[in-house]
C-alpha cells in the first residue's frame, strides 16, 4: 500500500470517525426536543420550536436543522416511530449519517488492518449493522419494561380516577409518580393534547409507538368511553383484570419458550457471522463459491434460503398467541 493512499484512507478514517462522534454527542446532550420528535404526530409551527430551542445554542440548532432539511430523503416515518419507540435524541437523519460513518470507519479500518477491499467492505457492512441492532434491542427492551408498568399505570389511574380525578390529571399522576418508559410516554401523550392533539389521537400515537396489544386494549375501552359514556372507574377495573391475567399468561409463555427462542437466535446468526468472519480473513477461499460458476453458487444461495427459512420455522413454532 504505497504512502498516498494511506494518507488518503487516514483523511477518510478522521471524517468518518469525527461525524460519527459529533452525531453520538448530540445524541447524549439533546434531551428538549420533544417537540420535534412528535412532529410526527401532531402540527407544531416551526418558529416554536426555534424559538424555545435557540435560547440553549443557536448555532447548533441551525446546523442540526439544515442538515435535517437537506438530507431529510434518508429518513422515513417508520424510522421515526422506531427511535421515538427507543427513545433515542436523534432524528432519522442523524441516524443514517451515524451508520454511514461507521461504515466509512468500518471501511477503512478493514482495508488498512487486512490490506484488502473486500475486507473493508465485509467490516463496513458489520459495522452498518450495528446501530440497527442496538436500535432494535433498545426499542424492545423499552417496549417490554413499558408492558411490565402497564398494569401498576392502570391501578394508579383507576384510583385515581375513583377518588375524583380526571382522565387527564389521571394521567398527570403517572407522569409523577410512574418511573420512565410510562412517565415519559405519558408526558408525550399530554404534551400531545396540550399542543391540539384530540385524546383519542393522542392515545392512538401512544399505541403506535409502543406495539402492545394490551394498551390497544385500553385505548379502544377509553375511545369507547368518550364516544358512548358511562362509569369510568368501572370500566377501567375491568380493563385492569383483564390485563393482569392476560400479562400472567404471557410472562409464563415466555419462560417456558426461552430456551427455544434463543436457540433460534443462535442457529440463525452462527453462520452468517462465521462466513463473514472466514471472508475477512481469506477473501479468496469464500469468493471461490461465487467465481467458479453456476453450480458453485447454489450453495451460498440455498444456504441463506434455508437459514431464513429456518429462521421462520423456529420462531414461528416458539411464538404463542395469549
């Protein structure tokens, strides 16, 4: 590898390494945006949100806002739900500029260890993985501790309700009292009503966000309620019962189907981490299978047909409906 190419790859490396860092800390700094993380959902004139916002740091305001606007393509709603679902201070945009920076590092850091292309790039496509992973766990990780504070949520909003509160000041207890993922989910949903939103909008977003059947559950009972009347505190009881025993049954599904779940994790990624790892270290011994002809790659294409397929199978036979 001759001189000018390293200094180039080194050029590379610092960009890459630099927007990636930049982007992690305005990650962990950001915590007042709510309004833009729920522009999704509801109409918020933009010279609100700079307003409040340009108070903190202007200029970093008006970076992160053009550099939004002019790659704001990179970025999609169900993007959006997915890191409002984790909870991450980022927008799709930012997002996707972190994974393409990993993998420009990933990139140039396979090429410059290895001494290969095709290395780089096998690293750079790990590297592209890793936020989508993290995102994901963070998201089902939230989404799971959510479930477990529904039922304590709907006993502190039945009795609240009981002893003569509102909904919405049902609701304004949680927020106090409830210890995040519910209190910060609910203070969106009343940021949400508080900026226009209708309560059963709001109520919709919240079940949008988190997938849970036994808050679709809640939601439809309390959109029934506000349409046909009734007593609230009854209708909430019974939509608490409900949950808990549904909440029992699924907590014991879950423990009985873990060993197999996670079977099916392991099965599935051994040999796709295994073959990338082979292809980092030898790329001539696995471009064999797709160089030497027709015959030669059935084998990578069965393989990952049967691994997907496979995949299905086992989820599918460790996935009980309660």
């Amino acid at each position: 590898m001759s001189f000018g190419t390293i200094i180039i790859l080194g050029f590379v490396f610092v960009i890459g390494l630099a927007l990636v860092v930049f982007l992690l800390i305005r990650a962990t700094s950001s915590g007042g945006d709510m309004q833009e993380r729920i522009q999704v959902y509801a109409t918020v004139p933009e010279y609100a949100v700079e307003r409040k916002t340009n108070r903190t740091n202007p200029r970093l305001f008006r970076l992160r806002r053009q550099l939004n606007s002019m790659m704001s393509l990179l970025g999609t709603e169900e993007l959006n739900l997915q890191l409002m679902r984790a909870d991450w201070h980022i927008t799709a945009t930012e997002y996707m500029l972190i994974r393409i920076g990993l993998m420009v590092v990933g990139l140039v850091l396979g090429w410059m260890f290895f001494g290969n292309v095709l290395s780089g790039l096998a690293l750079a496509i790990l590297a592209n993985l890793v936020p989508g992973i993290f995102l994901r766990r963070s998201a089902s990780r939230r989404q799971i501790k959510f479930e477990s504070q529904l039922v304590d949520v709907l006993v502190l909003i039945t009795g609240a309700v009981k002893t003569g509160f509102s909904l919405l000041q049902a609701m304004e207890v949680v927020e106090r009292e409830i210890q995040p993922p519910a209190s910060v989910e609910f203070r969106r949903v009343l940021t949400e009503i508080g900026l226009g939103v209708a309560l059963s909008q709001a109520l919709d977003n919240l079940s949008t966000r988190m997938q849970n059947q036994d808050l679709d559950l809640v939601v439809t009972a309390v959109k029934i309620h506000d349409q046909v009347g009734g007593n609230l505190s009854t209708m909430l009881e019974a939509v608490t019962e409900t949950v808990r025993e549904r909440d029992r049954l699924f907590r014991e599904a879950r423990v009985i189907t873990t060993q197999q779940r996670y079977t099916s994790y392991m099965i599935s990624v051994l040999p796709i981490a295994i073959g990338l790892l082979m292809f980092m270290l030898n790329p001539n011994y696995i471009m064999q299978l797709f160089t030497n002809g027709f015959p030669w790659l059935l084998i990578p294409i069965f393989a990952v047909l049967g691994i997907i397929a496979g995949h299905f199978v086992l989820q599918r036979i460790t996935k009980i409906e309660v």
